[in-house]
C-alpha cells in the first residue's frame, strides 16, 4: 500500500452501524480511525455499533475492537494496541492534533460541514443522503436500497430508488409513537413474535410488527422523541444477523474506502 494511505488518520463521525462498517473497512488496510459520537450514542443496533463504547466503556464487533476514550493520549494509546478509540465531543486541538486530512460523515441526519468540530484538509465524505458532491463535501456514498447501494458520486446528490423485497435487506425498523423514556423489555438476539412489547417509551408500549430477532435496541435510559427508531428487527432464520454487519452497511464501507483512496492519492 503506498505510503500515503499506510497509517492515514481517518475521523468517523458516527459509530452506528455505518460507521462502525467503515472504520473496520480502513482499519483493515492499515489506516488509523478515531470514532467520534455524541454523549446519548442513540445508535440502535449496539451489537454492531463501536457506538455502544460511549455507554459501555469497550465493544467488540466481529473483528474490531472499540474503546471510549476521554482524551487524545488515550486515544493514541488505543490506536497502539489496535484499537479504534471512540471519543465523546472531543475538543478542537484534540482532533487538531489527531491530524485527520479526511473526515467521514456517518451522522443522522446529516450534519453540514460547518458543524462539523474538525475542517479536514482533504475533504469530507458523506454517506447517505443530506448533502451535494462536489459542493458541500468532496463526495457522496449512496446508501438507497437500490442499484445504486455503494456507489460514489462526486457531483450531485443520490436518486432515491425502489426499497427492495425483505430478502435483500432482511431487518424492520420499529419507532416510537410517542415522546419519553425509552426502557427496554427484551434483549438483542431474543425472538420474539408479532405484537410481542420490546419495551416502552414513556407511556408508550413499543410492540414488534412481525415475528424476527431483536437487531438493535435504545440503550435504556435515553430520552426518545416521536417517530424516532427505537429498535429494529431481523427477519433471517435465525440470530446470527443480529451480530453481524449487514451487506448493506459493507457495501457502502466499501464505497467509502473507494472515495478516500481518490481523495488522497
């Protein structure tokens, strides 16, 4: 690998699944990833979600091994022992001396580069829609559920395309109908049936709209709002999905390399 991208440092921002796929995309070639989340970390499927670090101290998702981190050094201490730190709002001379030239945007909704806590030198990279290639980031990696899925433009914004049949993308969000809450009834990996309470938000009972595996589930103890998705469904055989990346999230992890690759070379 030329010596450009052998220990690039690579911001994340957003550990769901999305990002986690991609930092273990770039971990995997050699290149050095610091994940950055918010203090709630509101990502569902915590399984596969280096996310989950924020309230658990440490997770491990297929081969990549997450750690919260409070402070640079610690981060560079990870970094060390192979690991990927994820950091609660860092600082600006924390991300400042981190030295990312490229920054991946995995947040949602999107956030704009302004927003951003880090202006990297190289560009930005979003994945999924929110914002223009060419314009406001230096690219895009198309996440729709069509044709489409992984590809990267660098002009333009993604075409919404066609959801697929289940099959292709075996899981189903669940949301809230209301504001409050959120506590957990079940567990990731459980099965559970139609109608059966995955937990509450509020006064809200979250219930399963079909048989399937528990994907993904709010960490209790959060605060969600109406229409939020507080867990999430996997319609496969058996649980093994629940643990597992999706080749949804893979495909678009790929796209992503694809665009830093082009961004530095």
């Amino acid at each position: 690998m030329p010596h450009r991208l052998t220990g690039l440092p690579v911001l994340v921002f957003g550990g769901g699944e999305l990002g986690t796929a991609v930092a273990q995309r770039l971990q995997a070639v050699a290149m050095r990833v610091l994940v950055v989340e918010r203090a709630e970390a509101t990502a569902v499927c915590r399984a596969i979600s280096l996310a989950a670090a924020v309230h658990e101290g440490q997770v491990t998702v297929e081969d990549v091994v997450g750690v919260r981190v409070d402070g640079i050094l610690l981060a560079e201490d990870a970094l060390e022992r192979g690991e990927v730190p994820v950091m609660v709002a860092p600082t600006r001379p924390m991300l400042t001396r981190f030295g990312a030239g490229v920054a991946i945007d995995a947040t949602y909704p999107a956030m704009s580069p302004a927003e951003l806590p880090y202006q990297p030198a190289d560009g930005i990279v979003r994945l999924g829609p929110g914002r223009t290639a060419g314009e406001e980031v230096f690219a895009v990696v198309d996440t729709g559920l069509h044709l489409g899925l992984g590809r990267v433009l660098y002009s333009g914004r993604p075409v919404a395309g066609a959801e697929p049949p289940v099959g292709l993308h075996a899981v189903l969000e669940v949301r809230a109908e209301g504001a409050g809450i959120f506590v957990a009834e079940t567990e990731i990996g459980a099965p559970v049936r139609e109608g059966d309470q995955l937990g509450l938000v509020g006064r809200y009972a979250v219930e399963a709209p079909r048989a399937g595996y528990v994907r993904g589930l709010l960490a209790d103890g959060l605060t969600a709002r109406a229409g939020q998705r507080v867990a999430e469904l996997w319609l496969g055989g058996d649980a093994a999905g629940c643990y597992a990346i999706s080749p949804w999230a893979r495909s678009v992890a790929g796209g992503a390399l694809e665009a830093v690759v082009r961004l530095v070379q």
